[in-house]
C-alpha cells in the first residue's frame, strides 16, 4: 500500500509561537484519518500546510508523490479540500459556484456539467442548484463546499470539519458519503466530535499544542481508558491541568 | 492559462452581480458628463474635441478605481475564499492576472459607455476620431496603472478601508506629481525632484496620448508600471495569503 499523503517533520512557527511543531504522518488509499485534537492544537494550519495554502516553516508534505512546496499546481489537482469554515463566493449560485471550481480543473463542455450534476447528486444540492449561496442555511453551504472538493473526483480529500453545523440528520449523510468513497481514496477529515472518529475513521492522529500525542485506531485510542472523552482529555491537556 | 481565463470571468460577473457594477457605472457617467460640461467649459471652448474630459478621467479613477480594487484581495481573506483559490490548481500570477484583467475589463466597459460625448462633439463639429481614440487608449492606460497599484495594496491588508484609503493616496500621489502646482514649486525650489515628479506622473504619459500620439516611451511606462505591481502582487499574495 503506497501512502497518497506523506507530511514528514512538518513545522509552521509564527513570530516565537510554534503551531505546528514536527507533525510526521502518512495515509495510504482506503484509509480515514481522523484528525483530533482540541480548538487551537494546530490541526487547520497543518491541513492548510497539506493543501499548499500555508507554507511550512520547516519539513514536506506530499500529495501523491508531489510536493507542495515545490510542485504545488500538479499536487492540487489530486486534492479535493474542505476549508475550515467552507467559505464560497456569496452571491454565485450553487451551479455558477461549482462550474467555476469545474473550470478552474480544467473541466470544459459536457463532461464539465457531468461533473456538476454528479457532485450536486453526491451531495443532494439539486434542489437548491439556482439560488446564490448567500441564501442557504449553514448546512446546504458546507455541502457546497464539499460538492466543490469532490467535484474532480480526487485521489486526496483533506476536509477540516466537513460536519460542523449540520443537523444530525445531515451528519448522518456526510459520514456515509465519506464511508462510501473511502475505499479508493485517502482521506483526512480534522474535527473535535469523538463519536465521529469511531463512526468513520480507520485511524485516529490526535495532536495538542502543536505535537502528535497519539496514532492509534479508534479502538486502541479508546481501550487506553474508561472512554474515548476521557483518553481525549488525557492526551491533550496540559499535565498540570489533567490532575 | 486556463485557470486566469476561469478567474477572470468568474470576477468580471461577479461586478454584475452585485450592485457594484452599476453603481460604478452610474457616478462614473453622471460625473465625467457633469465636469466635462461645467467645469471643463465645452462648450464655451468651442472645440470639437475631448480635451476637457480626458482631463478629468484620471481624477475620476482616482478614487473610483481604488474603490473597485479595495475589495479584490481583501474581500476574498474576509470571506476566505482566498484558501478555496489558492487551493485550486491554479498558478499564484493566473489568480493576480485574472483579477486584474477583470477589473480593467470593466473599466473599459465604463469608459466605452461614455461614448455619447464622441457622439455630441461629431454632431457638433468635425473633431479628430484619431485623437478620441488614443485619448481613450490613454485613460484605459491610466485605468490599468491604477488598478495595478491598488490591488498590490488589497493584497497586503484584510481591512478594505485601509486598502481605498492607501490606494487613493498612491493614486493621487502620481496623478498631481505632473500638475503645475507639484512642478512649478518643484522647479523653483528643488528642480532635480521636478524632472522626477514628472517622470511619474500619469497625467503628463496621458497628456501625449490626448494629443493623439502614441510614444513607445509611454507605452512602455504604462507596461511595465503595471507588470511591476503585479508581479509585486503576486509576491505580496505568496508571502501573506495565510495572515
């Protein structure tokens, strides 16, 4: 099993404060990361490191064999990425939104609309395909988000809370969706909802104050105490304060 | 090259979208037809030309073109789409160049709608079409130059009232450099900052184009006046596009 994602001694140091401090790990296709830790730990500025928007003060990351530092236009076209927060542009509508994120792959004519027609039904955005995006509830906007990092079908996910703010029912949806492509892809998804490592993820990469404090599956992660909250609060706070 | 063709029509629809394109449109006629027919004495002149309202374009675009490029870098670190962007596989300068070529675009469209001036000055007399039309090429000119300095500025601020109010202050600084205030103070006081004051002036390069000549030197100093900044751009947006 070759890793599709490599990040190897990554670091990103602001001013004399250090977010990310020597992050090694690699996900292989089939697997699901999960990427845990609390508000602050540094997961999005590691994933935004991975997606080539942040650049490492120190350390590579990979995606498919390329660097993105070095190489980053061919490593971006293997990643599909869900940034925190699922920003869009307000006043495109759904279709307009994704044709542009179509376009700018190099997607054109009708294998563009396929594309867009599959990502909306992926997602169940056919409903709202006309209506700008600053119109839509919380929930319909993070799907588009993720319509858009689907869109490619990419090798490479990297979602940061592709859940936040969804309904139960919703959640519900993405967790089987991610389930569904997991086999052929690699995929990272960094959230702080616990019952969503076990219910998705193959592995689970917890990180505190910059540091990875554990690399287990969720099962190991929550066979090392009485539950998986109390392994999490363990792991990632401050040893003064876990007392 | 693909993905600054995607950019671009991506932003340049993005101005009608918003009210942002018409309300442009709007001050911009009303206000170069007002001062060309009152302050510039048109018709007291009795000259069939354009002289009057290429004088005022550049103090026209001297803050309407700051508040067209105040929000082009800016807006996207508010929303964050500038991590959904620069996350695409696009190259940094296709991004720059997209954005930039959409903006001037639509200040060509601004300029071209003032054509019922060419319209009146042929009906009232015989003026020299040659002349109008380097005089526009001149205030495209003078269009691209400005628009190149204040989304250099947008790239390096979040806050877009910092972005308007440095760009209209860079703006106005090359604009008056060639008026006979700057210059004949400067000649009379310090006459080696006169021949420079000139030399960076945008008004006296627009001078010659609304004479109807098209020097190679002008030329050349609009171009590479606007390859500077955005290559300046494209810097700012690597080194800052996380902050």
């Amino acid at each position: 099993m070759t890793a599709l994602i490599e990040i190897e001694r990554l670091t990103k140091r602001f001013g004399a404060f250090t977010a990310v401090d020597d992050v090694t790990f690699s996900v292989a296709r089939g697997e699901v990361l999960g990427f845990l830790g609390p508000n602050g730990a540094g997961k999005s500025t590691t994933m935004r490191m991975l997606a080539g928007f942040m650049t490492p003060t120190s350390g590579t990351a990979r995606i498919c064999g390329e660097d993105v530092v070095d190489r980053p236009v061919p490593a971006k076209r293997h990643l599909g990425f869900l940034p925190e927060g699922a920003p869009t542009y307000p006043e495109m509508t759904v279709t307009g939104f994704l044709q542009f994120c179509g376009r700018a792959r190099g997607f054109h004519g009708s294998a563009l609309g396929d594309r867009v027609a599959h990502a909306m039904a992926m997602t169940q955005l056919e409903g709202v395909r006309l209506q700008p995006v600053e119109t839509l509830s919380k929930g319909f906007k993070r799907r588009v988000g993720l319509a858009a990092a689907l869109l490619h079908d990419p090798a490479v996910l990297v979602l940061d809370e592709p859940t936040d703010g969804l309904d139960p029912n919703q959640k519900h949806e993405v967790r089987n969706l991610i389930l569904s492509m997991a086999p052929t892809k690699a995929i990272v998804i960094s959230t702080h909802i616990l019952e969503e490592v076990a219910a998705v993820c193959t592995r689970a990469v917890v990180i505190a104050r910059g540091r990875v404090v554990a690399d287990a599956t969720p099962a190991e992660l929550a066979a090392k105490g009485p539950s998986m909250d109390a392994v999490f609060r363990a792991l990632t706070m401050p040893e003064s304060e876990a007392a | 090259m693909g993905g600054m063709v995607t950019v671009f029509r991506r932003e340049l629809a993005g101005y009608f979208a918003t009210p942002v394109a018409y309300v442009f449109i709007v001050i911009f006629l009303v206000m170069a037809g007002a001062l060309t027919f009152t302050l510039g004495n048109f018709f007291a002149r009795g000259q069939a030309d354009l002289q009057p309202f290429f004088t005022f374009v550049p103090w026209l675009f001297l803050f309407l073109v700051p508040a067209l490029t105040m929000r082009l870098w800016a807006e996207e670190r508010r929303l964050g789409t500038i991590e959904l962007l620069l996350t695409l596989p696009l190259a940094q300068w296709e991004a720059v160049v997209g954005k930039f070529l959409a903006a001037w675009a639509f200040c060509a469209i601004a300029l071209a709608l003032t054509f019922p001036l060419v319209i009146t000055v042929n009906l009232l007399g015989n003026p020299d079409n040659g002349v109008i039309l380097t005089g526009y090429l001149g205030c495209l000119m003078v269009a691209g130059a400005f628009l190149a300095v204040g989304a250099a500025i947008s790239a390096l601020t979040k806050n877009q009232v910092i972005a308007f109010v440095l760009a209209v202050a860079a703006c106005f600084f090359l604009t008056a450099a060639g008026s006979p205030v700057v210059t004949e103070f400067l000649s009379q006081r310090i006459p080696q900052l006169a021949d420079l004051a000139r030399a960076i002036s945008i008004t006296e390069r627009l001078g010659g184009f609304t004479r109807g000549v098209i020097s190679a030197r002008d030329v050349v100093f609009f171009a590479s006046f606007m390859a500077f900044f955005l290559f300046a751009n494209t810097i700012a947006i690597d080194q800052r596009k996380a902050d």
